[in-house]
C-alpha cells in the first residue's frame, strides 16, 4: 500500500488537482491520499490558509466577515466550475465555513486553528468529490474519526491510539481522501500541527496501515543540496537517509517538515519526494540507511531567526547541577532549546526567535542572575544556523577545517560551533546578514567539480 500527500501547489487549482488524480490513478496501491489547503497558483497569488487567517481575524475584530468570507468560498468555487462539479460541494463548503465564522470564541488560538483547519478539510472533500465524478471510488474521511492529538499547552502530536485508530483505513476499495495538517484532543477540540502539518499528517497515515512507501508530492523534482534560490544549479539529491534529511529539513529545507519523519522512521517506511508537475521524476527517496558515494557533504542548509542566550560564570563547570537549573528556567518559560555550546565558564543556549518576548527575556535574565548568581546574562539577536550535512562525514580527515577556512574567505565571523556526537551535522552560528554569501563559499568547497 501507497500512502501519498499532495502539497499546497499540487491542489491550488483545478488544473492541478486533475494532475493529482491522474498520478492516483496510475497506481492501484495509492490507497490513502492526504491534501493540504489550496496554495498559490502564481507567484503573487495568495494562498487559501492565509485567506482563512486574514478571515479569522477579521471575525474576531468585528471586520469585514461577509467579504473575506466570500474570498476564500470564491476560492473553492474558481476550482469546482473548473472540475466541472455541481454547486453541492460549494454549499457545503460555505455552510461549513460560516459555522467554524461562528463558533465559540474564546479561545482566540483555538478558534484561528478551526478556521485554518477548513482549508484542508473542505479540500479534501472537494477532491474526494471530483475523483467519484471521473469514476475513482473515493470517500473523504475526517481527522475527527481516529486521528486523536494531545490537549494544550503542548505541542500537538498524535497520540499513540490514533495508530491504532486507523490501523484498518485504506483496506476497503475506495480512495481515502484525507485532510492533512490537524486533528482532535479526546474531547473533541480541532488542533492543528505545526508549519508544514500536512507532511505529518501523511506520515501518521503511512506509519497507521504499515505503508510500504509514503509519497510525498511537492512543485520540486528532488531534494537539492542546498538551497537553489540561493545557489545557482545545486547537485539534486538522489537518496539520502533519515538522520540527513531531519537534519536538513529541521535547518531549513522547507521541502519536508522534519517532525514528518518520526512515525515513519520508527517503521522504517521508506519515503520518496516527487513533483506533482513531473511525476515520472525519479525524485529523492528517504531510507534507514544508504550506501556511501564518495562525498563526504549530502546537503547544506540555512534558517535565520534565533537568538543566543549567553550566560557566565566563573567556575560554572564545578557547579554541580548548573546547566540543569538553566535549561529548568528556560522550561519554566515555555520555550524549547535547540543547542548548548559550552566552555568552562560560560554556556551558550539557542532558541528560535519567536518564541522569546521582551519580558519572558527579562524574566530569564532576573531568574539567572537571581538564583544561579551568574557573573554575566544577556541575550543576542539575528543569527542564522548553517547545518552541514552527510553521513560520510564521520571520519573524514579536515572537513571542519574545510568549513571554517570557506567561512572566513567571506569574512564573516563565525559565533558558535556545535557538532553532535553522531557526527552527521556540523552546525556553525554566523549573523543573519552573512547567511546567503556563507551558503555559497560552502557550496563551492563541497560541490564544486574538481579540476585536474
């Protein structure tokens, strides 16, 4: 059985959903079919999911309800004349946004996430619609029916009964039509999973029926080696592993949402990224494990918006519970670390930007100096995390050296270094700015083809 997602881009429009049924129906063993919300269908079009913010906002600020109301079944409409299909599924999809414009309130978080949640949802009973109206027996089945999440205030993830709640899901003889990026808490409230929630909601699927391949459709013919927007024509990735497409993914490859790997990584359900736009690509694939090639580096990648949280004292290092009490303020503060360069008198710790305010900052500062009588506290914004990437990196004489003299050839300054001790990534924190001219000095040490 074939579990497969189809991205924003690959439902924006009629035109592309007529791709996404014909890809179906090449293959018998695409049983479950998961979709996101309608993306843009150019570059300056807007995409469904925002058009359901800007409405949600507009619901709770008394705004303009009607009109925004009116773009986003538009939308819908635009898609379903173009299909062919009756106004049916256009009134449906009104009925059921105008009572998600109407609920409860009070929960401002909660009541954003329904609205957003309809994008998926409404799309997937709108292909499900079109794929019975060409003679492909489909059904659209809701999150709501087995797709159980935790309650706030944590993250949302699935829980371990929604497995087994759609264990049996794709054995009938119909295509299951399923919305990605939310599910249910057990008392029935809609949370939604975080930016790219439609990749995990596929890998659910794929790791609840036993999938012996989960595809996910996107506009791209493969992984890339690094950013292409940045550098010019970089290497296309043919197969790499699941540790390097987390660490890439994680670190900005907006390709794959990296949470997307876990539930089929513990399976070991391989994964293949293919473009809806040229499905006979033979596109990237994921795997447990994968031979060796010769080069050390399988990608390079970038993601902006951390801050570092530097604190200092003088013997912190035989200071026994001392990175313990730290990392327990910041858990106190809601908020995640991603890494914790360390000397002997002072540790570093990095979190994404957006999840730090002004006083949460000021609280922590007080709370370290405070209790762990730190000698210095402070926070530094606008840095960039550059992830180097590749399981023949293990053992590979120089290449940090390699890496180092590239970056300082920009003449950037590098801010912090961190390398695992799986020796897959190398991580080097550098500003903002110097982000795009460190991609490409990297690249070329790594990529560039060499001259006899």
């Amino acid at each position: 059985m074939i579990v497969c997602k189809f991205g924003g881009t690959s439902v924006a429009s009629a035109e592309q959903i007529k791709k996404v049924a014909n890809i179906v129906k090449s293959n018998p063993d695409r049983k479950i079919v998961a979709v996101s919300a309608p993306g843009k269908r150019y570059s300056e079009d807007i995409k469904v999911t925002d058009l359901l913010i800007d409405l949600a906002n507009s619901a709770l600020n008394n705004g303009d309800v009607a009109g925004k109301l009116a773009n986003v079944v538009n939308r819908y409409k635009d898609i379903t004349d173009e299909l062919g299909l009756d106004q049916t599924i256009c009134d449906v999809i009104a009925k059921d946004l105008q009572e998600r414009v109407n609920s409860d309130k009070s929960n401002k978080v909660l009541f954003i996430d329904n609205l957003k949640a309809s994008g998926e949802d409404n799309n997937a009973k709108l292909i499900a619609a079109y794929f019975n109206s060409i003679g492909m027996k489909a059904k659209y089945v809701s999150p709501k029916d087995g797709l159980v999440v935790n309650d706030l205030p944590e993250r949302t993830m699935a829980l371990p009964e929604a497995y087994e709640n759609l264990k049996d899901l794709g054995k009938g003889d119909e295509i299951v039509v399923f919305p990605g990026f939310f599910g249910y808490t057990k008392s029935g409230t809609l949370r939604t999973f975080d930016r790219g929630g439609s990749d995990i909601t596929g890998s659910i699927l794929a790791a609840a029926v036993k999938a012996d391949l989960y595809e996910n459709f996107t506009d791209v013919d493969c992984v890339f080696s690094a950013n292409p927007t940045v550098v010019n024509d970089p290497v296309g990735i043919t197969e790499l592993t699941y540790r390097e497409m987390r660490e890439l993914s994680y670190s900005g490859f907006s390709v794959f949402h990296d949470e997307a790997l876990m539930p089929v990584y513990r399976l070991g359900i391989p994964v293949t990224i293919k473009n809806t736009n040229n499905p006979s690509a033979p596109g990237t694939k994921i795997v447990p494990t994968r031979p060796l090639n010769g080069r050390p580096v399988t990608g390079i990648s970038a993601d902006s918006g951390f801050s570092i949280l530097y604190v200092s004292k003088y013997l912190m290092n035989r200071e026994i519970g001392f990175g313990r009490k730290l990392l327990q303020i910041i858990e106190e503060e809601h908020i995640s670390y991603e890494h914790t360069p360390s000397g002997l008198d002072d540790i570093s710790v990095i979190i994404r930007s957006n999840q730090l305010t002004p006083e949460a900052e000021d609280r922590i500062i007080k709370r370290v100096k405070d209790e762990l009588h730190a000698d210095d506290v402070h926070f530094r914004h606008g840095f960039t995390l550059i992830v180097i990437v590749g399981e023949g990196m293990r053992n590979n004489t120089g290449l940090a050296a390699r890496a180092t003299s590239a970056i300082s050839r920009t003449g950037a300054n590098i801010e912090m270094i961190n390398q695992g001790s799986s020796e897959v990534s190398l991580v080097f924190g550098v500003m903002q700015h110097s982000e795009n001219q460190i991609l490409r000095a990297l690249y070329e040490e790594f990529f560039a083809p060499i001259t006899v």
